[in-house]
C-alpha cells in the first residue's frame, strides 16, 4: 500500500440550475484570451445534448481513454508509443473547429458608431474571433442549453444512441438535467500518457493533473487521448491547456473559482486518499460494471488506524490527514455512497464525482398530479421511469442501472423523511431502513448536502496556507506586488503585508460566521 | 578561387553554423514556451491528414539521402564493393521517391495555408520568410537531381561538394571543391547553410524536440509541487494575451 493524496470535487446534480455561472467566472478567470476563445475548462451540458465538443463521448471515433488488449491489459484506446510517435505529424483522433466551434464576437462598435438620423437600424455583426471576418454562427458550447433544437440533434447524443431510441424529445415526454463539467483530474490519466513530450503531469501532492507549458511541444495527442475532451489546444500558442483546478487557489486555502461562485451550492471540494500501487490493478477490472467498485476499493478510509500509519510513512503530512477525515467528497462517495463516478468506462479513474439528480423523477412525478415528496411514490417512480435512468446509466455507471436506483432511492428517502421532520410530523424510521440507513444518517447527510454550509462544502488541507503568503502574489487578476526586485517574492521583515492576504482571511471568516454578531469587523 | 568564394564557402557557413548552435542554445534558455511546431491541424484537418505526413516522411527520407551522400565518402561505399553506378543509381531512384513524395505534400501544405483563411491569418512573417527559405532550398535541391542527375546523366557530388561539406567540420574548409561544382549545387547548398542560419529563430526548433523518449517513459508521469523552476525557463515568460478581433490586434506579441 502506497498512500497518496488527491484533490477530488462531487456534484449535486439535483442542485445545478444551467445558470452557467461556473462556466463563466471560470472562463474569466483563466481563458479570456486570445487561442482559447472557445475554451471552456468548466462547461455545463443539457443532458440529453451533444456535449462540448460535439459527440465527445463517442469514443469510437475520438478514441480517448484507455481499453483493455485481447489478452486483458490495459492500453491507450488511440494505440501505444509507437502508434503515436508514427501519427505525430497529423493526429488522426483530434477534435477540430468544426467540433468544437468557431469563436466569435460582435460588431458592438457598429451600435455607437452609427451615424445620426439613418434610416438603417445599426446591427451588431457576429465576426470571427479567427478569421476577424464576418461569419454565420452555426454551433457553439451551448448550443443545445434546455434541450434547444433538440428534436433536430437529440438523437445524434451518444448515450441517447447507446440505450436506444427510446428517449422521446417531444416537450410533454422528455426530460432533462444539467451536468457540469470540469477536468477529473484522473487517478489514470490518458492525457498524461498520451504526452509524448511528457509535459503533462499529475502531482504528486495533491493528484492535479497540469501541461508543464515550457515543455510542452504541441503534438496534441492529450487533446485526443482524453475521453472527457477536457485539454484543450490554444490555437495561437501551439500548446496544451487544461482546468488547474485553480491550483493558486486552492493552495492558499480558497475553493476553486466554479466552486466559489457556484449559485446552486452544489459542488463538494476535499481530499481522497487512495493506494497508488493499486490504480492500474483498479482500471484493469474486465466487468465495466465493475470499475466503479473497483476505484472505490482502491479509496482509503482515513479514519482508519493502519490507513493513517501508511499515510504518514509515505509522506502525507498531519494536517492533510486531517483533512482528508474531514473530507465531504470522500464522505459522500465512500460513506453515503451517492457520489458516482463519471463514465467509469473510459478506465481513466476519474476524480470529479457525481449525486445523480432525481429532479427528472420528482418533476415527472409532480407532473402527473401526485405527491413528488411521498416515499412510496418516490419508490415507485424510480422502479417505473426506466428511460432516465438508463440514461443515467449510461453516464455514471458504465450502464448498470443499479447503482443509480440505490443512491435515487436515497435522495428520495432522505426528502421524504426531511418533509416528515420539517411539518412537524412523527419520525417515521422506516424510511430510513427502506435504504440501509438510519435517521442519524439521513439526517446527517441532509446536513450537507441540503444546507451544506461553505466549511463544510470545502475542506481545503491547511499545509497549502504555510506556503500562502509567496502563494498570494501569483493568484490571478488581484495580485499587489511589494517585490523590490525580480525575484524577491514573498513578505519579509517588517514590509507591508500584502492587501490579498488580508482580504483573504477576512472573506474566510465573513463565509464562515454563523451570524453578524461573530464578525471582528463590523462597520 | 576569388574572394567571394573564400567568403560564400570558407567564412559564410561558419557564420551559420555558429547562428545554428548558439541561436539553438539561446532559445532554449530564452523561450521555451515558444518552442513549438505550431499547429494548424485546429482549423483544419482534411487536408493536413496527408499532406502533412507526406512532406514529414519524405522530409526524412531526403534527410537520410543527404547523411549518406555527404557524410559517408565515397572511398567508403567503394570499399564495401558499391560501385559508384550502382550507388548512383540508388540515389537518384531514392532521392526521387523521397522527393517527389515530400514536394506532393509541400504543395498541399502550402495550398491549405493558402486557401484557409485562419491559417493564413495565424501564419506570422517569421513564418512566411522561413517558408520562403525552405522552399527555396528544396526547389534548388529537387531542381539538381532532376537537371544533373536526371537530365545530364549525372554528377559525381561525391567527389566535390561532400568533400567540402565534410571539411567544414574538420576546420579546414576544401573551398576549391566546391567552387568548381556546377552552379545550381553551389546555390543549393549555400541556400541550405541559410537556412541553418535562421533556423533556430523559427518554428522549425520544432524538429529537436522529436519525442523519442516516449518510448521509454512510463506512461503516467508524477512531480512535486516544490520543484524549481526549471533551469532555462524564461524568468518574464512570454505571456498570454487577451482576446481581441484578430487585424484589430493592440497588444504586443
């Protein structure tokens, strides 16, 4: 056993509302410029939809991800290190403009520049952001948001393909959720191995998967070799860029920028500790339905003794172990087990988790005049509304719909029990039991994924903060550098301290106060 | 032997040769992060997906023809029983192949860079001299093996030019050699040391950063938060810049 940390994040999809906040502070933050104009390191999809880039999923073509050989070894899907040198000079899997799309703006000039008293209503041409020329928008990362056009491209979906045609995409029938996505940040990364410059790399602290961007040469066989299509290619300088998971940000205590302006409160950061010498082992497993059981196997309990004596030998310092006791990501999919992983098929090991939502079943249910919060109800519908979750299926559990039932289930158990307690009526503990769980449980889990109060959405290991106060200089947009000189980072002495630091610990107290009364600085 | 030539084949491929070495080392210590072949396979691949391959691997092939007819003397195949016929004739046949093969694919490179307009728009006047310079040199070079080596029957390079070329690096440059070579040999290799000139200012570093360590690596590579900066990195590194119409650029690349 070989204890390693990794920074994970899980997703309440019953929260996420498509508002797209994420996807926007966090193109803010890192790819408002120029060669990744159509960059989207966080994007959120309308599940049924074609995805970003277009029909990612669809590994038969793209080739992403790994597969296991005839003799049951594990090997890139795109082919091995000869197989890649030899296609070096023109990637045959590589997603193009045409699959991601165009990058434009618009004439806004034309508005206010227009002369006075024309007879012509000034209009705001999109232009290419490529070609600066004029140019018809076709498709762009959202193009299917809310299911829009759908009854045009719906069935182009390749999940929609995989279960059948039997997802109906007439607006009485159909239903929708939003999945959110990010870099996962794998345990086995295909972007990683596909780098033939080896400038990708995964850390060795904290498992973020990074391009070493003074090393990386531009072959673009990570952009192919990802199955989640989730390393980008920056068209102007020839190389590789990918969600960092705001690794600036995290190091100084702070949540990730989606994770931060989250307006649905659903994301979920904290650390895993997992047994390395165990991740290939793990992928290898020949059942897809297995897999995910396998990745969880190889998830360590950090409340357990011989676990945190491993975890101390190899390195993991006191702080990240206590942490990592407290972490919500490994409680929610190691202890609630609702978190499941996404497309657990692509044998990558990935580390951005997901609560299915049951919003598509409660909607359905409501719909059709019945109580959407009532147990048996809820219980009947999951058994009953086999379209949805096959298609959820399809996303997190390699197409085993079992697992999904379970953690639906719980999600409907944990509301119908949450009702009982909120209008006051008796505890009805059979609820609980329908779902192995006890009300203590239930109760507990309500906690954080309902109320789920920001210290206890983000457990960020401390150990970062020592480094904090050189850290601060490099966060992106609000740095106030005091160096002297080039090279002479950091407070030292009596300098002033930096304005982010105090502003830091302030937003931190300010998130984290139960009340105003608690606040040292009231105004 | 006039001056000219003690300056075009005696003093001129030192300068390059020079440029060729240091300017590699100084842009590797300088700019990595521009250290890149710079793709153009994002706005389009159809065309890239043979051409590019073709103009690589014939590329090769022709490189592999000049290494055994510069490097190896002539004295060397023969000792091996070659006779310079039959070594001729090999060479023409492979040269023509290699070449024929890479000049299809330069022109459906070219052709693409031309015709698309985002690759016309990313391509930088950096690129569009090199370009320029390249194919010069591969003009002058086809242009030999079909004239001399095709049409007048022949041309025992071996016996002048390589000479030459192999006496640049003994530091005792045999500039008579090559300034009785046929002109078209002597433009063709003077074009070519130009080239060396510029080339480690241009995308083609690209060509010392083939990854053949690949093949040994294991797959999934781990590093350390901690470690340094790596040496050579550029302490201001060039940065990225912030997204504008492209033709309405304001901030310096």
């Amino acid at each position: 056993m070989r204890v390693m940390a990794q920074m994970g994040m899980v997703m309440n999809l019953d929260k996420c509302i498509g508002c797209h906040t994420c996807s926007v502070t966090c193109k803010q933050t890192w790819t408002n410029r120029t060669g990744v104009e159509y960059v989207w390191f966080n994007n959120v999809e309308t599940r049924p939809g074609l995805g970003f880039p277009r029909r990612y999923e669809d590994q038969e073509k793209w080739k992403g991800g790994w597969k296991l050989d005839r003799r049951g070894r594990l090997r890139l899907k795109a082919g091995g290190r000869a197989k890649k040198l030899l296609s070096i000079f023109a990637n045959p899997n590589l997603p193009d403009m045409e699959d991601y799309y165009e990058p434009w703006t618009y004439d806004y000039d034309s508005l206010v520049s227009a002369p006075a008293g024309s007879d012509d209503f000034p209009v705001a041409r999109p232009k290419s952001l490529v070609t600066g020329k004029d140019m018809s928008i076709q498709w762009s990362a959202n193009w299917d948001d809310d299911l829009g056009g759908t009854t045009e491209t719906g069935h182009e979906d390749p999940i929609v393909q995989k279960i059948g045609d039997k997802v109906k995409f007439e607006f009485e029938e159909s239903f929708m959720f939003y999945l959110p996505r990010i870099c996962e940040h794998c345990l086995n990364p295909a972007c990683v191995a596909s780098c033939p410059s080896g400038a990708m790399y995964k850390r060795a602290e904290d498992g973020i998967v990074l391009v070493d961007q003074d090393q990386c040469r531009g072959w673009r066989m990570c952009v192919s070799g990802c199955p989640y299509k989730k390393v980008y290619f920056n068209h102007t300088t020839g190389k590789a860029e990918k969600c960092t998971m705001c690794y600036p940000r995290l190091e100084v205590g702070q949540p990730t920028v989606c994770s931060e302006t989250c307006v649905g409160r659903l994301r979920y950061l904290g650390l895993f500790l997992y047994d390395a010498d165990r991740v290939a082992e793990a992928a290898t497993v020949e059942n897809e339905h297995d897999l995910m059981n396998a990745q969880k196997s190889i998830l360590l309990d950090p409340h357990d003794p011989e676990v945190q004596r491993q975890a101390l030998a190899d390195g993991i310092a006191p702080d990240w172990l206590e942490a990592a006791k407290n972490s919500p990501v490994y409680e929610l999919a190691c202890k609630y087990n609702v978190a499941l992983p996404l497309h657990p098929e692509y044998r990558t090991m990935p580390m951005v988790w997901y609560i299915p939502p049951l919003s598509p079943v409660v909607d359905a249910l409501t719909e059709t005049g019945h109580d959407g919060e009532d147990i048996g109800n809820l219980f009947g519908a999951i058994e009953a509304m086999r379209i949805p979750i096959e298609y959820l299926a399809e996303l997190f559990t390699a197409g085993d719909v079992e697992p999904v039932n379970d953690v639906l289930r719980k999600l409907a158990a944990m509301r119908a029990h949450m009702r009982n307690v909120n209008l006051g009526q008796p505890v009805d503990e059979s609820i609980a039991e329908a779902v192995d769980m006890t009300v203590a449980e239930i109760e507990s889990m309500h906690r954080l994924l309902a109320i789920a109060k920001y210290e206890d959405r983000y457990v960020i290991p401390p150990a970062y903060e020592a480094a904090a106060n050189s850290l601060l200089d490099e966060l992106p947009g609000c740095s106030v550098s005091f160096d002297s000189e080039p090279g002479d980072r950091g407070v030292q002495g009596d300098a002033p301290i930096p304005v982010t630091i105090e502003s830091f610990h302030l937003t931190k107290q300010r998130l984290e106060a139960e009340s105003y009364e608690d606040l040292d600085y009231k105004q | 032997m006039s001056g000219l030539d003690i300056f075009l084949f005696g003093v001129f491929p030192y300068i390059c040769l020079t440029s060729f070495v240091v300017g590699h080392i100084w842009r590797w210590k300088h700019d990595k992060f521009g250290w890149t072949a710079r793709s153009s396979e994002w706005y389009e691949r159809r065309t890239l997906r043979w051409a590019s391959p073709m103009f690589h691997f014939g590329l090769l092939g022709v490189i592999v023809g000049h290494f055994v007819g510069l490097v190896i003397p002539q004295t060397w195949t023969e000792a091996l029983g070659i006779h310079e016929n039959v070594y001729h004739a090999f060479a023409l046949i492979g040269g023509l192949a290699a070449g024929l093969v890479m000049l299809i694919g330069l022109v459906g490179l070219a052709v693409r860079r031309l015709k698309t307009p985002a690759i016309r728009l990313a391509t930088t006047p950096n690129d569009k001299f090199m370009f320029a310079v390249l194919g010069v040199v591969i003009f002058l070079g086809l242009s030999v093996t079909v004239y001399w080596q095709l049409i007048e029957g022949g041309y025992n390079y071996r016996e002048s030019v390589s000479i030459w070329f192999r006496s640049i690096f003994y530091f005792n440059p045999q500039i008579s050699d090559i300034a009785a070579a046929p002109l078209l040999f002597q433009l063709h290799a003077l074009s070519a040391m130009f080239l060396f000139l510029i080339w480690p200012y241009t995308r083609l570093v690209h060509v010392f950063s083939a990854p053949v360590f690949y093949l040994w690596r294991p797959y999934i590579v781990y590093r350390t938060r901690d470690a340094e900066t790596e040496p050579g990195a550029a302490l201001t590194p060039r940065g990225w810049e912030k997204s504008e119409l492209p033709g309405q650029k304001t901030s310096k690349r």
